[in-house]
C-alpha cells in the first residue's frame, strides 16, 4: 500500500516503520515531519498510523477526527489523503457500510463537489462508492459527472443506472427509493424517445438508447416502475424492438416479447410472432445459410403452441401442423439441437388436443389422438441420447392410468428397440465370447434406448394411483403402502444386472476417455433408487440396525453405486447418492471420500457444502481418522468449514470490482444481476451453516492454536443474522442429484433425505442459540461483551414477537432437534427475561418465567426419555449420532445458563434461582445418560465379526420367514468378490471412526 | 429441448451439472463475472427442462495489447471461446454446435479476422467437435495446462490452438497447415 499511497521520498522511513509494524516510531516520524510542515496529507497520514493502533481509544480518536471532517463538509485536496483516511476507518469500523457512506462517501462527494471537471477523481469516487454499497453518493457523482461532461454518450446512462440502483437498495428510505426510482424512469423514457424519433437510425443523437444494454435497462426500469403495456409497445417498435439496428440480434428482448404477449393474453400477436420467427429459422439467406436458427427456440415453440390452443379456428391447428412438418423435412437443414425442438413440439401439440393430430403422409402416419405411438416414435428417434427420457417425463405424467398400463406393457414386451439380451447373459462365456453376441447393450446407443426405457418403467411403476387410501399397484394389483414393493424389486434386479452386464469387462471395451462417464451407469443410479424406496416398504424396528431390512436396502444401494463409481470415476451425482447414503448409515470418513469425489472449488463450496456439511457437528466434528487406500487423509471439517468462509471473504472484491467494470463497459444488465448476487451472497443459508457448525466443532473438539483464533467466521454474515429482518437467501444445490421421479411431486434429492434439508428456521434459530452460548458458556464468552449479547438476545425476542411456530417444526428438525429447539428458546427467554428487571412487574410475569421453566424442564426429560427410548444404537447410523451430540449441547447449554443465572444474583429474578435447581439436576442427568450411551457404542464396535454382518445383509434380506437371498445376493457372480469384501471392512473402519468423536461427549462436573 | 438465453450472474449458483465434470474447471468469481461485465453478449447458456444449465459458451472479442503490436505471436481482432461446456447428460445432441455458432456469427458482426480456443491435447472429444467445425491446429502451446486430468500422475498438458478463418479473413491469412508441429511456449499465446 506504501507504493501507491508514498507522495514525497522522505516520507519513505514513515512507510517502512508503518510497513515493519512499528507504529509508535512512524508516529514519531510523521510529527516530526508535521513540526516542520503541516500537509493534509501528513495529517491525513498520521490519522492513518494512529488507526492501526491495537488501543480501543486510538480507535475511537481516529473515528472522532474522522466524523468530525465528514460533518464539517472538509474538502479534501489530494486522493492520497482520502485513501489513507478510507483505509484508516476499514481498521477501525469493519465491514461497516453505513458508516463508510456517512463519513468516506461524504469526503468523496465533497471533493466531487469542488472538482467536478476532474474526470479522474469523479471515476474513482464513483468506484469507491459502488464498491461499498454507498448509492447515495454514487448517484451524486455519476449526476456530477453527466452535467460535466454533457458530450459523453455514458454518463447519462450512469446515472439512471445508480439512481436505479439507489431505488431497489432495501437501505434508504421508501419515500426516496420511490422518488429517484420514478427519476431513472422518466430520464430513460427520454432517450428511449430520443431513438424513436430519431430520422436516421443510423445517426441517432448523442442522448438516445443506442447499445442492447441499455434497451436492457430501459426494460429493467420500465418493468420496476411503469407497466406491462409501456414495454410492449417499445418491444413492438422498429428502432427500439428485439429486430431493430440498436438491439443487435439481443436475444432476451425477444423473449421479453413472448412473456409479454402471453401475459396480456394477445393470442393472436402471439401466433404470428412466433410463426414468423419459426419460420425465419428454417430459411436460409442469400449465401445458403440458416443464420437465424437461434429463432427456432424452444421457447417459440411452446408460445406458438400456446397460442394456438387459445385462438379459435381450424387454421391455427393447420399452421402448427405445417410448420412442424417444414423443420422436420429433411431439406430444411437445421441442425439436430433445432430439430429436437420440433419432434417436441409435435408431441406437445398432440398432448395439447383432443381431436386427432396427423402428422406425415401415406399410410405411416400416426395420429395425434392416440397418444402412446407418439411418444413411442419420438423414443425411437431421440433414445440414444439420455435426453430423452427428461422430454418425454412432462407428457408421461399427464397419462392416465389405463394409458400409462399400456405404454408399461409396450415398454416391457421389448418391442420398442428389441430385447437388451442380458437375460441370457452368461457370464463365463461371455467373457470368451465376442461381445457382438450382446450387441443389444454393448453400445453406448443402444445401451442409453434401453436406459430410457428402464427409467419410464420406474417412472410408472414406482408412482401409486394418488390420492387413494389403501392403494393397489397399478401393474401388479397388490395393496401397498407407500411403493409397490414388488414390481421395484423386479425392476432393480433387472436394472441391476443389466447394468452389471453391461460393464462386465471393465472400460476398455467401451471407447472411453478416461474422464468420460460410463454409458451404462444410469441403470445402477436407477436400481440404487429402486433399493432406496425398497427401504422404505418394509421398516420394522430391530435391536441391532444390521439386521433390519431397511440397512439391507441401503447397503444394496451402495455396493452397487461403489461398483458403479469403481467403472466411472467422473460421475458426480454417484457420488452425491453416495455422500448421502453414507451419512446415513453414519460412516463419516465414506462420505467424505464420495464428498471429495465431487472436487468442488469455489462457487461450488456455497452450493453444495451443505451435501455433507449440514449438521457436521452432529455427526462428525472430528477430524477423519481412517484413510482409505485410494486417498491421502481428508481436511477436518472445520478446515473445510473455513475454505468455504473465504470464498466469502473473496466474493465481496469480485462483485463490487467487477460492477464497475460493468459500469465502464456499458453493461447495465450486468450491475445489477451482480447486485443480485452480492445480496444473496451477503446470507445465504449455506454460509449460515458454515458459521453455526464452525461454532459448535469449535467448542466441543480441542483445536490447535492457529484454529483458535477463529470466532467461527462470523464476519462473513451481516451484523445479528439472527434476526427476522436478514433474509437468508437458499443457494443450495439440490437439482444435480439424480431424480427420475414425477416432476409434479418431491424429487428423489428429497426422498432420500436422511433429516430435514437446510431451512431458515433452524439457523435462525442456531444463530440465536449460539447468542446465548456466547453469554452463558465460559469456553466462549467473550470478555467485556455480555451487556451487547444480552441486548442482542433481548432484541431478536422482541422482533420475533411470535417466537418460531412450534407446530410444523419437525418439518425442519430431527426429533432431538426439535425437543432441543424448545429448550433453546425457554433458556434464551429465561435468561432474557429474569435478568429484566423492568418485567419483574407485569402482571403475567412469573405465570410466563414459570411456564418457560416447565417447557424447558419437560424438553430435557424428553430428550432423556429419547435416549433411553433408542434402540438399534451400534453401529451408531446418522440418527443415533444426531440425537447424542444434539442431547450434549442442549445438556450442556441447559447446565451452563443454570450457572450463569445463579451467578447473576440479585440481577436474576429471586424465583428463578429456584427454577435453576431443578434444570442443572436435569442437564447434568441429560449429559450423564449421554456419556453413558456413548461409550457402549464405542464399546460395541470394538468387538468383531462386524464385517460378516455387512456382508450378509447386502447379500440377504431378512424376512419374516427367514433370510431371502437379496437382489445383490442373486447377482454376486457379476460383483467382484474381492472389492466387496474391501468395501465392507472399508465401511466397519469408518463406523469406529465416526464414534471417536463421542469420546468428547462427557458429563460436566458441578 | 433447446433453448437458449444469455448468461445470468446468478447462474454461477446452478452451473454445478456442467462444472462438476472433470473438464470443465471452475475458476472464482471474478473470472464469470469479468466476462459478464465485458461481453455479456458473447456468454450464453442453453437451459433444459425445468431450468437447468445444459450446456454454456463464455467468449470474448478483442486483439493482443498494442505493446505486442510488433511480435510474431500478435492476434488481431477476433473471437476467443474460453470455456465451452456440456452437461454429460445433455451431450451429443448438437448443443455444442450451436453455441459455437452463434458465437461466430457474433465475431462476423463485430467484423473480427478468426475465432479460436485452446484445448487439451488429450480432448479428442473437443477437437472433433470443432474439426467438424472447420477449425484447424494453429499452433501447439507446450504445457499450457498444469495438470492432466486423464493422467493424475502428470503435471502438464499441451494445448491445440485451434482456429476458424471468419468472413473477414477472405484470403485464409490467419490459419496454418499442420499447426500440431508449431510448438509455442505458454508465454507466447496471450
Ligand atoms: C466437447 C463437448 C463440448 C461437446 O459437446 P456436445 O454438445 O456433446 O457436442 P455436439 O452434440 O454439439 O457435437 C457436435 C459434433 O462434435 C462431434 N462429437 C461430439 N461428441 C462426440 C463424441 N463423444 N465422439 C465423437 N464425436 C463427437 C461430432 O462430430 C458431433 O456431431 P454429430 O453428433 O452430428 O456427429 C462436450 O463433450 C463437453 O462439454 N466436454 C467437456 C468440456 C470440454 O471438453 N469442453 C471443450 C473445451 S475446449
């Protein structure tokens, strides 16, 4: 910072002092230097030094001089001195916007002011003020900067954009938000006039609309503060419209036009638009080239189709025919990505009627009424790519049940692309054969046909008849709860060995690239999902998990995703099944291998951390102690925790940066989609997480030094994230996982949840709870902070009036969260209230203190009968390790705000102090019964015999009448005997692994 | 389907079904947004049902720095496709194709010489796609890469520089036979 900031060569010992960290001697220089000359900058300087004082009442001096020059209106002469003063209180005031804007943005606009002709100065002020969020003053300068210098084309368009800006920030005032708003608006109308009138729109005036951003912001402006008709009618004009010369092709103002159109009902506008564009795509220019095939959008095709349904008359049905028929001619010559959309579009078209819909000519043709062969034919063209089954998914879920019987039949009699012939597969000849004997699945083409037939008959086969009581299979007839046991383990096993077939041989024989997927690996995704619905059919509770049916199914599911992961490394939504499969089954070191598997970097930490991360403290705050052969020892999860907070830290410079540059680009669009992004950056649920479970490893696992220093990332969030006004924003990925389920219903991601996703209301309230363990809990409370805890506390009550529904809460919580959740928020009122004198008078008062007391009391029973209560406890899957850590701090938490109650004395209401008793003997219980559990499933597991039991239960079911051979088990001549048993011993380390942690679980002495 | 828009900053949140394959590397967000900023109309994806991300093309037009103006390895004003990616699931269904297309068709409006890229060595994949194209070797870029994702025990790739002549270039001045033995080293491609 010295290089830029050094003005004069003999301040260069002031800067090395400064640079060497030795404030009290660079002090001295720069009096010295101020004796003999007073500069603004020396002053400017000296303010700096004194700011990276460690003294609180440097600090508070530094702040003092500094609002002092703000309220005076001090112009400033030189930049250095700004700067230094800018960096002066980031070392005193951190990540405080607001007060950046009071006193920085103010000294900024006061040197704008005095200086306007300074083009250089204005631009780095309006950086400066963009980059902290300060649009009060960005909207000052960039309005300086367009009457200084009224030959540019920008400025104008600077400042409708950050008086735009100012009027969607959440931070100023409504009355001005709406005034400036209403600005941006007027002036854009102007320069949208400008270009209209325009007489050659070659030459359009200096202040006029000319680039396809700035018709994007116009819309932007226009959608906030005018109306749906005012931007139609620039859509539909010449020099302002998705055709004219300023758009430049801009492809969203087309799909502006759509929207629009549909949205105002214009049917007909809407046929002929979309008719027009459709046929522009398929006509080629003067040179022989389709150069507007982009016209051929989906997104036309569905408006085309939509308004047909709307208009009344034969020939809107005929044009849709016709035009469907043009871009499936095979002298059309669009390419394959357009001519998809048509096929589509047909069988959307043919879905969309009641009355028969021809397509094609001579005896071929398949009408439109009889809707299976449509769907068949466009299989037939489009089954070799995995597409198409996500095209067809949309129209299958419209069938009836008698239709969707049929298609089943179809399906299953072969007849659609021939017998995949693995039934017959044997495998020691197999091997000696050539594989053109098995030519039906020994291509990837053929192999994907016959994947999206597997995957429409798990579609149809695994949805019940909705809304029945006691429904019947559709297929097979038999009564059933939740799936048709039956026909999913037909088709698993069917899928399963077709899939193990398939890559019976190894890669080689399939022509991959070492980073490409296996064609085949879809079947095992799709038994792995039949196996994981299986466990759902037949839950009975069993002493030992093992030997349950539910554990059978899921160990099936992962030996054969495991197989499948072996044959397709780069396959990552494998290993997200994985991740969550091995979270639930508790084996903490296995999910972090399939977690690793992902490799994610940077964005990907906020979107996918959760995967494995959501409850870390609960179920593996340890560091992974068992490292698998293929890989080097893992981070531990607070290190992991980290790397994502500093992608954070890291985002804040690329968004603001990067929204100037879109400024000096002429990028409206951009500066406010990356607004967008910062917002929901600034919270997302994600970093929420990273903050709560960074916190709790914190406390419950001894960290080295360097860990120490960590307060658990709480920089990254806006101040009291906990309360009601941030709005935490769900960046979480749950789309990548596999689903091949109705598109109308949960996704398989939400199937196979082992607990409740990631929610707002559960953080919310971990951050208000981790507030109260700052107070009452010595390990973490911070000196001197207790008074701002407290009143933080007392706030988030008041704003949460209506404290968190108690009602749908197990929605979001496990069912020790939720009991947990009840005791949080009767401490965090306890230790409110009791401690409020001012409340010690209402009439209600020890009516309510009493009844938050019982709530408490009758939680931590709870929570106690809980354990007690829990069987299947060794191995300890997710569920059991859940509810002991979450027993432990809520034990814990209970028993130090006993404590800190006690010590408050006559500051805590007297009745309380009888209260205490009764909750310490409880905490205390509650901690004891804990650590008692915990060292029998640590025990447990010490003994042998542990990897049989895996074994067995992949390769039988238990039943009622004994053990059945499971789907695996019939198929364990196509599995590598060897890698299962690896595997299994693989899966057994990571169970003791994951009870390490347990061992902090102790109970607290008195 | 096919369907295809311009690239939102907030895609950086749904990208995970093109990023999370081995080729397709996922830089910080600068680098996303740089490209937004600067060229918002050269950076499209093609969305599939329901909103996902099936596949993107992140481009940029513009020429080396002037300082470069009197070095062998200068490049006059052109496209570069920076990164073109495929979600697995949505691949050989022409939407490479079509993203590199319109991406040259931006580089004829705005009157550019070429487009070119730089792909792995190893990337065959890639490099039939845009042979198909017309695209040819320029020049190898010796490790170019630091890594080899089909060799993890190698710590370097080389790099194709592959190019297509666009309108402007009507008599072929920008492209080269046999580019694959025209080794360059890293520094010399900007
Ligand atoms: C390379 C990649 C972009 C191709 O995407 P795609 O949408 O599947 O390609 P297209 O469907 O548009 O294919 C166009 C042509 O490329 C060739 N091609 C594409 N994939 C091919 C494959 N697996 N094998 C042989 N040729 C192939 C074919 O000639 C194809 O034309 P055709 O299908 O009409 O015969 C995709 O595989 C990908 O994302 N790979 C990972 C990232 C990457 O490598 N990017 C390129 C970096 S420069």
């Amino acid at each position: 910072m010295g290089d830029q900031l050094l003005k004069d060569r003999q301040d260069a010992p002031i800067w090395n002092a400064i640079e060497a960290n030795n404030f009290k001697q660079a002090l001295k220089l720069v009096d010295k230097r101020l004796a003999k000359k007073h500069t603004e900058y020396l002053e400017a300087l000296k303010v700096f030094i004194r700011s990276r004082s460690p003294l609180a009442s440097e600090k508070a001096a530094v702040l003092l001089h500094l609002e002092g020059l703000a309220e005076r209106k001090f112009v400033l002469k030189d930049q250095e001195s700004i700067e230094l003063y800018d960096e002066a209180l980031g070392e005193v005031m951190p990540q405080q916007q607001e007060g950046w804007g009071r006193i920085i943005g103010e000294l900024r606009w006061q040197c704008v002011k005095a200086r306007p002709k300074d083009e250089d100065l204005s631009l780095k002020s309006f950086e400066a003020c963009l980059g902290k969020g300060d649009l009060e003053h960005a909207k000052q300068i960039s309005n300086s900067l367009e009457k200084s210098f009224p030959s540019s084309h920008a400025y104008p368009f600077w400042n409708i954009a950050a008086m735009f800006l100012y009027s969607i920030s959440a931070s100023y005032p409504e009355n001005q938000r709406k005034l400036w708003g209403s600005l941006a608006f007027a002036q854009i109308g102007k320069l949208a006039l400008a270009t209209k009138d325009a007489a050659d729109p070659r030459k359009l005036p200096l202040r006029s609309i000319q680039t396809p951003q700035e018709l994007l912001l116009l819309h932007r402006i226009t959608e906030a503060n005018g109306n749906p008709v005012q931007r139609l009618e620039y859509l539909r004009d010449p020099s302002l419209g998705p055709d004219s010369l300023v758009a430049k092709g801009e492809w969203q103002l087309w799909r502006f036009k759509l929207k629009l159109l549909e949205e105002a009902y214009l049917w007909k506008e809407l046929f002929n638009t979309t008719r027009e564009l459709l046929k522009r795509g398929r006509t080629k220019d003067e040179s022989g080239q389709l150069v507007e095939t982009r016209m051929c959008d989906w997104l036309v095709w569905e408006g085309f189709i939509r308004s047909w349904r709307n208009l009344d008359g034969h020939e809107y049905k005929d044009a849709v025919v016709a035009e469907v028929q043009a871009h499936l001619d095979p002298a059309c010559g669009i390419d394959k990505a357009w001519k998809r959309n048509a096929s589509l579009a047909w069988v959307k078209s043919s879905f969309a009627d009641s009355t028969p819909f021809y397509l094609g000519k001579g005896p071929d043709k398949v009408s439109g009424h009889d809707r299976i062969p449509i769907l068949l034919q466009y299989l037939h063209q489009y089954g070799t790519a995995t597409t198409a089954y996500n095209d067809l998914r949309p129209f299958v879920q419209q069938m009836k049940p008698e239709e969707c019987r049929q298609l089943l039949a179809v399906l299953s009699s072969h007849k659609v692309f021939g017998d995949p012939g693995h039934s017959k597969y044997d495998l020691s000849q197999a091997r000696e054969d050539s594989k053109s004997d098995y030519e039906g699945f020994k291509t990837a083409s053929k192999l994907t046909e016959h994947i999206n037939v597997y995957k429409l008959k798990y579609f149809i086969t695994s949805r019940l008849p909705e809304g029945e009581n006691e429904p019947t299979c559709n297929y097979c007839f038999e009564a059933q709860s939740q799936y048709c046991a039956s026909c999913l383990k037909t088709l698993a096993h069917d899928a399963a060995k077709l899939y193990l077939c398939a890559v019976d041989g190894g890669r080689s024989e399939w022509n991959l690239l070492p980073t490409d997927r296996h064609p085949a690996d879809d079947l095992a995704v799709l038994a792995a999902m039949c196996f994981i619905k299986l466990s759902k059919t037949g839950i009975e509770s069993s002493d030992e998990p093992l030997t349950s049916v539910e554990t059978s199914y899921i160990l099936q599911a992962i030996a054969l995703l495991e197989h499948a992961a072996s044959h397709s490394q780069s396959n990552f939504q494998i290993w997200l099944l994985l991740t969550r499969l091995y979270i639930r089954l508790g084996c903490g070191s296995m999910a972090m291998r399939a977690y690793e598997n992902l490799a994610l970097k940077q964005i990907q930490l906020d979107t996918l951390s959760y995967s494995l991360f959501d409850r870390i403290s609960s179920f593996h705050p340890h560091p992974f102690g068992h490292v698998l052969d293929d890989s080097t020892s893992f981070k531990t999860p607070i290190e992991s925790l980290r790397k994502q907070q500093k992608l954070y830290r890291g985002a804040r410079s690329h968004i603001s940066h990067n929204s100037w540059l879109s400024f000096k680009h002429g990028s409206y669009n951009t500066v406010f989609e990356l607004q967008e992004v910062s917002q929901t950056l600034s919270c997302s649920l994600s970093s929420v997480m990273s903050v709560i479970e960074n916190r709790k490893i914190s406390r419950l696992v001894p960290s080295s030094a360097s860990e120490d220093s960590n307060n658990g990332g709480y920089d990254i969030l806006p101040p009291n994230a906990e309360s009601l006004e941030t709005r935490y924003a769900d960046t979480n990925d749950y789309a990548t996982f596999p689903s091949f389920e109705t598109t109308r219903g949960p996704s398989f991601e939400e199937l196979c949840r082992v607990f409740p996703a990631p929610s707002d209301y559960r953080y919310r309230n971990d951050l208000a709870t981790e507030k109260l363990i700052q107070l009452v809990d010595p390990s973490v409370a911070i000196a001197g902070a207790n008074d701002a805890v407290a009143s933080d506390i007392r706030s988030y009550i008041e704003s949460n009036s209506n404290l968190p529904e108690m009602d749908d809460s197990e929605k979001y919580l496990t069912p020790a969260e939720n009991l947990a959740s009840t005791a949080y928020i009767s401490l965090l009122l306890i230790v409110s209230e009791s401690c409020n004198p001012e409340l010690w008078q209402e009439p209600q008062f020890q009516a309510q203190l009493d009844s938050y007391n019982k709530d408490l009391c009758e939680s931590l029973e709870g929570q106690i009968q809980l354990i007690e209560n829990a069987k299947d406890l060794i191995p300890a899957f997710a569920k059991t390790l859940n509810l002991l850590y979450t027993a432990y701090q809520v034990g814990r938490t209970a028993f130090y705000s006993s404590k800190y109650l006690s010590s408050r004395g006559k500051e805590a209401h007297a009745s309380q102090l009888e209260a205490n008793k009764e909750t310490l003997d409880l905490a205390k219980r509650l901690m004891q019964i804990v650590a008692d559990r915990s060292v029998v499933v640590k025990k447990g597991l010490d003994e042998g015999g542990w990897i049989d039991k895996v074994l067995d239960s992949v390769l039988q079911v238990p039943g009622s009448e004994g053990e059945t051979e499971s789907v695996l088990g019939s198929l364990k001549d196509l599995m590598d005997a060897g890698r299962l048993e690896v595997w299994a011993g693989d899966v057994v380390e990571s169970w003791r692994d994951s009870v390490v942690g347990l061992s902090y679980l102790k109970a607290l002495a008195s | 389907m096919t369907s295809l828009r311009p690239f939102h900053a907030m895609d950086v949140f749904k990208f995970n079904p093109t990023n999370l394959d081995p080729l397709t590397e996922t830089y910080d967000l600068n680098f996303y947004f740089s490209y937004t900023a600067r060229w918002p109309h050269l950076f499209d994806v093609a969305e599939g049902q329901d909103g996902t991300i099936d596949a993107y093309i992140m481009g940029k037009l513009e020429s080396s720095p002037s300082f470069y103006k009197f070095s062998p390895h200068y490049l006059p004003f052109h496209a570069h496709i920076t990164a073109l990616t495929v979600a697995p699931h949505a691949r050989r269904l022409g939407l490479a194709r079509t993203l590199s297309q319109s991406l040259e068709r931006s580089g004829d409006e705005y009157d550019a010489w070429f487009v070119d890229l730089f792909v792995r060595k190893s990337n065959q994949i890639a490099q039939k796609l845009y042979q198909g194209m017309g695209y040819n070797v320029y020049r190898r870029v010796l490790d170019y890469y630091s890594d080899d994702p089909t060799d993890k025990t190698k710590d370097g790739e080389d790099a194709y520089d592959m190019r297509k002549p666009l309108r402007r270039d009507k008599d072929r001045k920008h492209v080269r036979e046999n580019g694959e033995s025209f080794a360059v080293e890293p520094q010399d491609v900007w």
